[in-house]
C-alpha cells in the first residue's frame, strides 16, 4: 500500500522470531523456537541407520572374527580403500583369516557398500565419528586390531540390524549343522553300502579270483 | 542518584584542589572527562559487538556466543584478545603511511562526537553552543578517513568499495542536516542541552508529526553514515568482500569495528538527543534514561540488519536525494506551519493535522514521482 | 590562572607550528594524495585557531565546509583519474625566483598589519569587537546582508546546474 | 513417430543427405551435413525440435562419434537422437552454437574432454582442464602421467610398513627430489 | 629562457566521449564469498557497470565421468550423491532409471512411491536452500538461510534415518530402494510435510514483498523466452521465463503420472520471477507428496526377478545398447547417457548437468547491469559446482 509496509511486515517477522525466541522450548521445532544443540554437553538422538566407517565384528574372542578375507568387499569398494592380506599356516598354505586388514579411513566415504555385499556379515558400518587425529597416513590408516569390535557393540548401536543378523546366523548354523548330520548320515549309509558290497564282492571274489588279478596287473 | 556521576567528578576536583593550586583543577576537570569518555568508547563499543551478535543471534532461532564467560560476557574481551594476537599484513606495495593512518583519522571523530552528547542532566563533556554543528562536522571527516583505506590497500575491491562509501557519505550528510533544522527552529539553538531542556515534561519532539518524520529521516542517515544495513554498501560482503577494509587485520581491522560501532551508538545517542527528548523521563535517573532511549535505537538498528537485504549503489543514490532530501525540506515547512499555528501550547490539534496532512501527501506524491522504484505486482499462471 | 593561560598558548603555538609544517608538506610532498591530505590537515588547523580565538561557530563551518566537502571533491578526484594518484607529481616548472619575489611583496604588504596585531590572545580589554554568537550572525545575515546572501544562493545554484550539464554531456545516459 | 517415418521425413526435405539408423538414433554419413540436418528439424513445421539436450563424445577406438539429444519443447512426445562419426586423427566436426546456443558449453567440453574440433565454434578452448593441459584424458589411450612416480615420503612410508620398493623407484624419486627434469614421458614440461 | 619556465605538464589524452574512465578488470574468483563454491567470474567494470564477463569453472573438476568408467555400475551410485551435493535423491534416481532402462528393469510400486517422497522431499530441500543463499547474496544477513536451514535440518533427519547419511543417501538400488520405509519413518515425513505450508508463508511475508528486494530483483538479468530455449536452459530459470516444459509432465516418468499438481510460470524471466517462482514450486511439490503419502501402500520395495542385480552387484552386466535417461532434478534437466559394452563398467558415461548449462546465459544477462546484480543473478540461477565441474 504506501512504500515502508513489505519491510515492516518482514521485520515483524523477525520481531516475532526474538520474542518466540523466549517463549518456545528450546528444540521443539516450532516456528520461532531456537534450534540449538550444545553439542559436546548435549546431542542429538543417534538413528539406527546411520553410517560412518566401518568395523570389523568378532563373537567371543578377538581371534575368531567372522571376516574370512574372501576379498570381496575390497574388490567392490568404490574408491579402493580396503587392502586385505590372507593369513597363511606354517605349511604356507592361505587361512581362511586375515592377517592384515587395512581400511583407510581418510579415502572411505562410508557408502556402506562392503555392508551390503559381504555374505558373511563380518564387516558392518559404526557409529562413532569423533575419530579426528593430527596424522593423515598412520592414525587414520585404521589396521585389523583398530577396526575389531564386539558384537555386543553391534547390538548396542543397532538394536535391530544386531538381532536381524544374530537370527539369520542362527538359522544358517542350523541348516548347516542339519545339513553337516544329513551327509553324516548320508557318509555312513554310503559307508554302510559299501562295506556290504565290499562283503559280497569278497565273497564272490573268492571263487573265482585268479583270472582277475592278472587281467589287473599287465595294463596297456 | 541522578547526579551521581556530576558529584564524584565534583569530589575528585575538590581533592585535587586541597593537594595542587587551584588551576591545576581544572586540568583534573578535563582530565576526568576524557578519561570517562576514552574508557567510555571502547567500553561501549566492545559489548555493542556481543550486543549485536546475541540480538541478530534470537532472531535467527539460534543461541548466539554463549560460550566465553557466563552468557558470552567475556566474548568481548576474546575477541579483542584475538585481534591483538592476529598478524598486521600491510600489503606489499601499498602505501604504507595511509595504510597505517587511515584506521586513525577513521575513529578518531567517532570518538570526538562523544564530547557533545548529553549523557545525563548536566552531564555534557563539553557544553559547546554549537554543539549540532560540531556533530555534523566531525562527521564529515570520516570520509577522509575511507578514502586513505581504500587508497592505501592498493586492492581493487577496497577502491570500488571506497568510492562508493564515499558518495554515500556525502549524499546522506545533506538530508542528515537539512532534518535537523526543524528541532533548531523550534528550539532556536544549536546546544545540545538545549535541546534537551526544551523537550521537558513529555514535549518530546517524536510527537510532533514533523518531529516523527525528522526522526526518522535523521535515523535513516545515521545508519547510512555509519554503513549499517540497509546501507552497507561500503563493506558488502557479497559483493566487494569486505570493501575499504579489505585489506586490513589485527589491531587496525579492529579499530575499523570500533569506529563503526561507535558511531552506531552516537548516532543513536544523537537521535534521543534531538527528537527522543535526551535524558528527560520521569522516575528513573536521567543517564539511565538516556542509555535506554539509545540502546533502544542500536536495537532498531540491529533489527535492520538481521532482516534487511542491502540496497543497491544508485537505488542508495536515488533515495538520498529523490526522497529523503525532497522529504525533509518539506519538513521544514511542516515545521514553519506547526510553529505558527501552536500557540505556545505544544498539543494544539490544528498545528497538528495540518502538517501531518502536508506530510503525509508529501510522502504519497513522492512516492508517484519516483515510480521506477516502487514494486511491481507480478501475475503467476498455475499451468498444467 | 596564569599557568593555563601559559598551557593553552603553548598549544595554540604548536598547532601553529604543525599548520605551517602541513603546509609546507601540502606544496612539496610529491605524491599528490598525501600533498592533498597535508593540505586537510592545515585546514583543520586553521579551524583549531579559530575555535581558540572562541569564534567556535566559524571553527565548525571551517570543518564542515573545507574538510568535509572541498577536500573530499579534491581527493575523489585524484582517485577518480587513476593515473594522478600513483607516480610523483613534481612540480617542474623553474619559477622558483618570480615566486620568490611575490612572496616578498606579500610579505611586506601583511608584515606590519601582524605585528600591529600583537601576540595573541587578544585582551577582551582593548578594541576586540564583541564576540558574535551564533544568533545575532543568524539574524544580521537575514536582515542587513539578505540581498548578497539571496545573490550567492542563486549563483551557487547556477554554478551546480553548470556542473551537472557539463558531467551529463559526457555520458549521456 | 518411429525412427525410420522420422528418417524418411529428413530425406524427402533434404535430398543429398546420408542417413543410417544406429540403435534407435541416426547416424548423419558426412559431418558437413550435420547442421542442415539439425537447421531443418529445428525450422521444421511437423518436429519442432527445438531444444538441443545434450552433447556427448563417446570413443570407440577405432572412431570418435559424437551423440546430440534433440527435443521439442512445443509437441512434447517428439525427440530424436543424432550421431556424427569421425575418425581419430583430426576430429573435425561442425559445431552448432550458430543454431543452437546452449550447445557452446558441451562442445567445449568435448573438446577438452575427447580433442574434438569443433570448426565454427565462436570460443573453443579447454573448459574444464586449465590452459596449458595437454592431452585429452576421457579417451580411452589417455595414460595418465605420473601415476607410477612415487615420492621420497611414499617410499619411506612403505619401506616403515615391510613393503619393499623398487630400486628404479627409488632412483625416481631421489631425481624427482634433487628438482630434476621430472621424466613425463611425452608432454612437455607444462609452465606456471 | 621562457620556453624553460613554461610549465611541462601533459595535457591528459580525454578521448572524444570526454573523461576516458578506465574499465577495471575484476576476478570475482574462486574464492569469493557468493560464488556458491569455487568458481570463478573475470568481470570488467566501468565504474559499476558489467562490460564483459567471462565465466571460468574447472576448479572442482575430478573427471567423474573416467571414475564412473572404472567401476562396476553399483558402485558409482555412491559417487552420483556428489554430483550436486543438495540433493542427492534425485541424482540417485536419475542414475537407476537410467540403468533400469538399459536392463528393462521393472520396478514395484512402493519403490516408485518412495522414490518420488524422496526427490520432492530434496526438492524443497534445495530451493528452500537456494532462497536463502540468493537473499544472502542480496545482504538479508543469513536470517532467511537460518530460517530455511531449520526447516532442512527436519528433512535431513528423515534422509538420515532412512539411507544412512544425510546428504550422501546412496539410497536407491537399480530395482528399488536399498531399505524399505517404516511406518514412524513415514509419520515424521508426513509431520514435516504438514508443518511446511506454516513455515512457507513465513518465509513469504519475510522477504517476497520487501520494497527492496524488489528494487534489487526486479526487471534484472531478464532471460528472454526464446534465448533460454536457444541455450537449453532448464528448470525453474526456463519456467520462470514463461516456457512451460517440465520433465514431470513431459516424460511422465516413474509415478507422476498418479499425481494432479500444477506447474508454476513467470512473467518476465528476471530475478524475481526465479525467485518467487522457486516458491511456488515448493507448494507444488507439497501437494505431490501429500498424495504420494495416501497412495502408498505396503509391498515389496525391491524387484524381485531382477537379473542378478542386487544381491552380487558384482557381476551385473547389462545388455549391449545406450540409454538416456533424464529426471526433473530442482536444478533442471538432470540426464545421465550410458552406453553398455556388456561388460561389469560402462563403456561410456555422460551426466548432462543442469548447472553447467545453465550457464551458458550467465554473459547474456549480465552485460549492463551493475557487479551487485551480476552476483546477485549469479545466485539466482542456482549452480552448485559439483554439477558443473563433474
């Protein structure tokens, strides 16, 4: 209407937003509220979901840690920021763990892909991101010690995903075990057969046993 | 209570006077004066900066520095800290000896104006008759002082931003003065405390309709010659970094922020002077009233800048001198009219209506005039 | 009170001095910026002599007219024409004697003039007119001096439309 | 309208004109002809194809082609997809800014990009890389220099972790430290 | 003798147009408060006036496009999130439909549906964010962004607890969604998208009728109609200039077709148009995702036959051919054009960022007008550098 009233309704914006600022609670998200966290003293609820770098998870003893170096969450990494080496036995033959197990914490993006794809749920993304350091090669190159944590931890960070997993282990183990008993049993009754058809072929054996030995014993 | 301040500069003087011969006084005199204004100044201007950082801070939904001290009240003193410990870079082929005076001749008329303003009843440093045009011409010197920093820094943005304050100082003097001829008519000096007595009893000029609009225009300039928002054309962040003082860090930067903030407060201060009614209120003591009135205004002040988006340089131009000017002689007649027509009663209803009449069609034609300025209406289509 | 009397001429001595320095700097520093800046600070010296011979209201206008307009028009344009502020502006020319004389001749004319004057300050006693305050310079130029007043106000307006149209012809927007 | 009603529109308005269909795009046979072409569809009553998407270089080794998504912004079902084959050694094709503006940027990025030549463009230089890069780093021979050089620090970090370095390597670096001529094999040293 | 005394002073050479004022040639540079990130404006002035200006970008350049060309296809989603870094959703989703497309990929519903909550949702995100920057450029001192930010953090926190992270999602699969959405998931979309209308018209009042933000947008860096067609401009810049093209509407990809909702236009294609073109798009996108949150329903969020996608990303190998696919990002026309040898890498990966054209017309529509507008125009078109220097 006259030239002033855009700015003098504007500014009773922010009037309103300085009054409110006094009556609302803190937080509460209203308009006018304040919106601040005091963040070292308090902090916002962490989600379930949230990812940041990754760790390595292990049952009971830090020795026996799900990850099977398979290489396959280094092969699919984005930028490349996993360096596994297999930990061999004194025969020198490959273990089924990894001796080394490097994450580079300053070139990971924490996509959460080597989550996604590892098929033994051994590596999985944390929550902790107050892991600032003065040395960019050594403090942040995290190794296998730094990356272990427990599965407690797990459980503790994401109540959910934990329990999801832990049932999906159970079952596998369970289908594992019933299938180790079924090739057990499996092995025995083969067993079984056999040692009954070795039992016959013996017995026929015996009567006529000469010719046989030497067909066998001049091959081409 | 009121006098307070008056009596201890009183006592001081008399126990000079038992110890030194009696000329030596009114050394002490003088010297308790500047001694009060030169802590006064910074004092003032340090927590107008955590001032203005907690108020912008609650308009935005958030806290404001609360970290340093209880509420933030050492965060002054960090900052000067700071700015003592931080390097002084001079750039390689400025000119050194500008480089270096420019913050100087920048705060020394900010600090200057302080002898003029009436802080309390009787409590004027120097009780000049002239006081007004004191005010205006220690004001006028500042632009010097922008133009050797823009100058000195040899910087291209600190050039551009110094030519644009500079004729942003000028053009925003000349309405600045011509709206405060209604309160010398009316009072008849130029005095400070002059002014201020006239004003007595709730004959505040703010209610008179020329005295609204003179305090407004003169607010408007204020801040304009203090490169406040709307107005911060000088040191627009956004566009010419931080404009003349580009260059400068440390102590020097420093002063730059002080010379700002205390013109901010002078300029306030002046303002309660002459249309706010100074230091007159009825319970409290009279200093106490006078801070408030000002630090009411730095509020407004505040306020612009935490909602304002700055204007442009010849949108500046063209309100200086298309409508505030135009503005404010208009105001002069209003006043004419007002005084001629009150008899001696301050709250005759004629002299009144017929200058807010006047004003107020002034303001309505001025705004036809400068129709290129005014908002468009804008039509959008919802389409499929 | 002699001790002031003595502190406040000692002052007024020395802002004398410093003018005569800014002014000797204004003519002979060769950047021009700084030449400019020498001259402000004479101006405000002679501001400061006027306000010590307690005619505070010509001190004032000194200021405002001289530092804060003339001045800064001075110095916006040494930096408006880009190439003026930068190097050296010597002046060149060899009219070092024909000055010379002139100064003497101007000596000479005002020489006795200062000495009749005695030293400063003046004694209210002896033929000092009475001090004008800033009401009856308001009333005198509204009554006896109304008609040159109204002449330079129409001058001073012929003089800013002239300047306009010369800025204009330049650039026409 | 499919693929070859919009090849048969093209060829009975513009005679002299080659045209193959490549997986649901055309391929224009000559180059030259390629702003008639895109001229045409633009002016063209029926497609209107007034709005030029994208432009993209794809290599394929043994030629560089050049890919443009057209589209029209008043029918908004009509789109067509153009290709420009060129060979390797000097990739010449006629550039579009004159028809369309919107294509200065994406040229000049393809330039920088792929080393195409875009004759007519009003402005072509590098728009990504800085000035004097040199080589074309999307094509597919591009080798990146120094990817193998390693510096005194990196071998001394190995060396800390049990990995041991190449003697070459080492020579490399005490070279590169000594602020030789650092060996890249064929660009020259790139000043500023 | 006179000849020596006579004054050496140089007449100063004033061209014919009098004074010949000096043009100042001024880097706005990579690093300079308001370029939204490093980039980089070589502007000549006369005085204030823009003579020429000269647009310089490349300072963020990582050669996205040979990275892409080096990993398998799932493993670039991740690095589309930082393509243009406000909303990651919807470059998300450009890229997926764009590989779904060359895979013929069928996608379920609940998966389209969330797609479409997610990209509206960034969509409010990014103008209510670039309001904010613009209004700061003009000096409002980051009230308006302070106030925009509070409203983001809300669905920052939703992107949070559904993907992971909140502004690098990495969220959408080729086939779907990488998790499904909860149900207190989809209360708290549903809170902020009924809190949001209340925030809008505070936003409105603060700053869309202020005298002087109309002084300083209005009738400034005018985009007439026919050039933003010429120069393939898209997105609220095109729309604001009066050319109503909208990829929702054009290409009616993914669910939108489900969806009534308007498409705002502008007069005149100067700033102001932008601007308060941008808030009514906002409005839009609100009634989008108020009919998106009724329609959905339960069902699977991924593709159940999909050909060896999810599970072993690994050795996903789509059939030879090309595929462009195009999504209506809040910048504009956001395209990715792949072309597929057979093998696990693309052969050839092209993004068609809007940023980046876009500014092929920031030269046009600054010659004239003053340095504070061209920062001011610069802000309106709204760049993020990661868009433009892939």
């Amino acid at each position: 209407m006259f030239f002033g009233l855009g700015i003098l309704r504007g500014m009773n914006i922010t009037l309103m937003n300085f009054i409110r600022s006094y009556t609302r609670k803190r937080g509460s998200g209203e308009i006018g509220a304040l919106t601040t966290v005091q963040y070292p003293e308090e902090r916002l609820p962490e989600k379930e979901k949230f990812r940041n770098f990754p760790f390595l998870i292990y049952d009971d003893k830090p020795e026996d840690l799900r990850c099977v170096a398979c290489d396959i969450c280094a092969q699919d990494c984005p930028p490349r920021c996993i360096y596994i080496v297999k930990e061999t036995d004194e025969a020198g033959k490959p273990m089924k763990k990894p001796a080394v197990f490097d994450i580079d914490f300053t070139v990971c993006m924490n996509c959460g892909i080597c989550e996604e794809v590892c098929p033994f749920d051994a590596i999985f993304m944390d929550h902790e991101f107050e892991i600032a350091d003065s040395d960019r090669h050594d403090k942040l190159l995290y190794h296998r010690d730094d990356l272990l944590k427990t599965n407690e931890h797990f459980h503790k960070i994401r109540p959910n995903d934990g329990r999801e997993v832990d049932t999906r282990l159970a079952e596998a183990k369970e289908a594992k075990a019933k299938k180790d008993e079924a090739r057990k049993k499996a092995a025995e009754a083969k067993a079984a057969a056999k040692a009954k058809a070795e039992a016959e072929k013996a017995t026929e054996a015996k009567e006529d046993k000469p010719p046989e030995t030497e067909k066998e014993s001049d091959p081409q | 209570m009121d006098q307070m301040f008056v009596n201890i500069k009183a006592a001081l003087v008399g126990l000079s006077d038992k110890v030194f011969p009696d000329w030596v006084g009114v050394l002490v005199s003088i010297a308790v004066s500047i001694v009060a204004i030169a802590l006064l100044g910074p004092l003032i201007m340090m927590y107008l900066t955590l001032i203005e950082r907690k108020v912008v801070a609650r308009m935005q939904n958030r806290i404001g520095p609360n970290r340093v001290g209880k509420y933030g009240l050492l965060q002054p003193l960090a900052d000067g800290v700071k700015m003592l410990i931080k390097e002084d870079i001079v750039p390689r082929n400025a000119d050194k000896v500008l480089h270096l005076l420019a913050p100087i001749l920048i705060v020394a008329p900010a600090l200057l104006v302080f002898a003029v303003l009436p802080f309390g009843r009787n409590m004027t440093a120097v009780d000049l008759n002239v006081g007004i045009l004191f005010f205006a011409a220690i004001s006028s010197i500042g632009t010097i002082g922008i133009f050797m920093a823009a100058w000195g820094s040899n910087n291209k943005f600190s050039v551009l931003g110094g030519m644009r304050s500079v004729a942003q100082m000028i053009s925003y003097e000349i309405p600045m003065v011509m709206s405060v001829v209604p309160v010398l008519l009316a009072v008849g000096s130029l005095s400070t405390n002059a002014i201020v007595e006239a004003q007595a009893d709730w004959h505040w000029f703010v209610f008179t309709p020329w005295g609204f609009l003179g305090c407004v225009i003169f607010f408007l300039c204020g801040v304009a010659e203090c490169n406040r928002s709307p107005f911060d054309l000088a040191e627009a962040e956004s566009e010419i970094i931080a404009g003349f003082h580009t260059e400068y860090s440390g102590m020097k930067f420093a002063l730059f922020y002080m010379a700002e903030f205390m013109s901010a407060f002078t300029i306030s201060g002046m303002t309660t002077t002459l249309f706010l009614g100074g230091w007159q209120g009825p319970l409290l003591p009279s200093w106490l009233w006078f801070f408030l009135k000002t630090y009411g205004l730095i509020f407004i002040m505040l306020w612009f800048r935490a909602t304002l988006p700055r204007l442009r340089v010849d949108q500046l131009m063209a309100l200086a001198w298309k409508f505030l000017l135009p503005l404010s002689l208009v105001n002069i007649v209003a006043t004419c009219i007002w005084h001629f027509l009150s008899d001696e009663a301050f709250f005759t209803p004629a002299a009144f209506l017929v200058p807010l009449a006047l004003l107020v069609f002034s303001y309505w034609g001025l705004m036809k005039l400068n129709q290129p300025y005014m908002p468009e209406k804008r039509v959008y289509p919802l389409v499929d | 009170m002699p001790q002031l009397e003595f502190l406040i001429k000692c002052g007024v001595y020395g802002l004398m001095g410093l003018g005569i320095i800014a002014a000797v700097g204004a003519v002979l520093l060769p950047n021009l910026f700084h030449a400019g800046l020498a001259l402000a600070f004479v101006l405000v010296t002679i501001a400061g002599i006027f306000m010590s011979v307690g005619a505070e209201f010509l001190g004032m206008v000194q200021i405002l007219l001289y530092v804060g307009g003339v001045m800064t028009l001075i110095i916006y344009t040494i930096m408006l024409t880009g190439r003026l502020g930068a190097k050296d502006v010597r002046a060149q020319n060899r009219q070092g004697i024909f000055a010379a004389i002139a100064a003497g001749f101007f000596v000479c004319w005002i020489g006795p003039l200062i000495l009749k004057t005695g030293a400063w300050p003046q004694r209210e006693s002896d033929s000092a007119p009475p001090l004008l305050s800033v009401e009856d310079l308001g009333m005198s130029l509204m009554t006896e001096y109304v008609f040159p007043f109204e002449v330079l106000g129409v001058l001073l307006f012929a003089v800013l439309i002239g300047a306009i149209v010369i800025a204009r012809q330049d650039r026409p927007s | 309208m499919t693929l070859d009603e919009v090849k048969r529109h093209i060829e009975k308005h513009l005679p002299g004109v080659a045209l193959k269909p490549v997986r649901e795009s055309l391929l224009v046979e000559n180059p030259l002809d390629l702003p008639r072409v895109v001229e045409f569809l633009k002016a063209d009553g029926v497609l209107q194809l007034n709005y030029l998407s994208s432009v993209t270089g794809v290599d394929y080794l043994t030629f560089l082609e050049c890919v443009y998504h057209l589209y029209s912004m008043e029918n908004k079902t009509y789109s067509l997809q153009l290709r420009v084959r060129v060979d390797r050694e000097n990739p010449h094709v006629p550039s579009l800014v004159p028809i369309f503006r919107g294509a200065e940027f994406q040229e000049r990025e393809a330039y920088d990009m792929y080393g195409f030549q875009f004759d007519g463009h009003p402005d072509l230089r590098r728009i990504l890389m800085w000035d004097g890069y040199v080589g074309y780093p999307m094509r597919k021979d591009y080798k990146q220099e120094d990817s193998e050089v390693l510096d005194r620090d990196d071998i001394e970090w190995l060396q800390k972790h049990g990995v041991s370095v190449a003697e070459e390597h080492i020579k490399m670096a005490e070279s590169l430290q000594t602020g030789g001529e650092s060996e890249q094999p064929e660009s020259e040293q790139t000043e500023g | 003798m006179f000849e020596k005394m006579r004054v050496k002073t140089k007449v100063i050479d004033s061209g014919k147009s009098g004074l010949d004022t000096q043009t100042l040639e001024v880097n706005v540079g990579p690093q300079h408060p308001s370029t939204h990130g490093v980039f980089r404006m070589t502007i000549v002035l006369d005085g204030e006036v823009v003579k020429s200006l000269r647009p310089v970008m490349g300072y963020l350049h990582r050669n996205h496009e040979q990275i892409a060309e080096n990993i398998t296809y799932s493993a670039s989603m991740p690095y589309t999130d930082r393509l243009d870094y406000f909303n990651s959703m919807s470059n998300n989703q450009a890229w997926a439909m764009t590989v779904e497309q060359l895979a013929e990929v069928e996608i379920p519903d609940r998966a389209e549906y969330i797609r479409v909550i997610m990209s509206e949702l960034t969509r409010l995100v990014n103008h209510v964010s670039v309001i904010g920057f613009l209004l700061n450029d003009m000096g409002a001192f980051f009230t308006p962004t302070l106030f925009a930010f509070r409203e983001r953090e809300k669905v920052l926190d939703v992107f949070e607890a559904v993907s992971g992270s909140r502004m690098m999602c990495n969220y959408l699969r080729f086939g779907g969604v990488n998790r499904d959405l909860t149900d207190d998931q989809l209360g708290q979309i549903k809170k902020i998208v009924a809190d949001f209308p209340a925030f809008l018209d505070e936003f409105e009042t603060l700053l869309a009728q202020n005298e002087i933000v109309c002084m300083r947008c209005q009738n400034v860096g005018v985009l007439p109609a026919e050039l933003a067609i010429n120069a393939s401009i898209t997105g609220p810049m095109l729309r604001a200039s009066g050319v109503n093209y909208d990829i929702r509407k054009v290409d009616q990809y993914s669910v939108y077709d489900r969806f009534e909702f308007k498409i705002p236009l502008g007069e005149k294609g100067d700033v102001y148009d932008r601007y308060y073109v941008r808030m009514l798009e906002m409005r839009e996108s609100l009634k989008i995702l108020n009919q998106a949150l009724e329609q959905i329903e339960p069902g699977p969020f991924m593709a159940p036959k999909v050909p060896a996608c999810l599970k072993n990303p690994r050795n996903f190998k789509p059939p030879v051919g090309e595929a462009y696919g195009r999504v209506e990002a809040p910048k504009g026309e956001l395209g990715f054009y792949v072309v597929s040898d057979g093998s696990k890498e693309p052969w050839r990966y092209h993004v068609r960022a809007p940023s980046f054209i876009n500014l092929t017309v920031l030269e046009a529509m600054c010659i004239g007008y003053k340095l504070a507008d061209a920062i001011v125009i610069l802000g309106s078109i709204d760049i993020v550098l990661g868009e433009v220097d892939r």
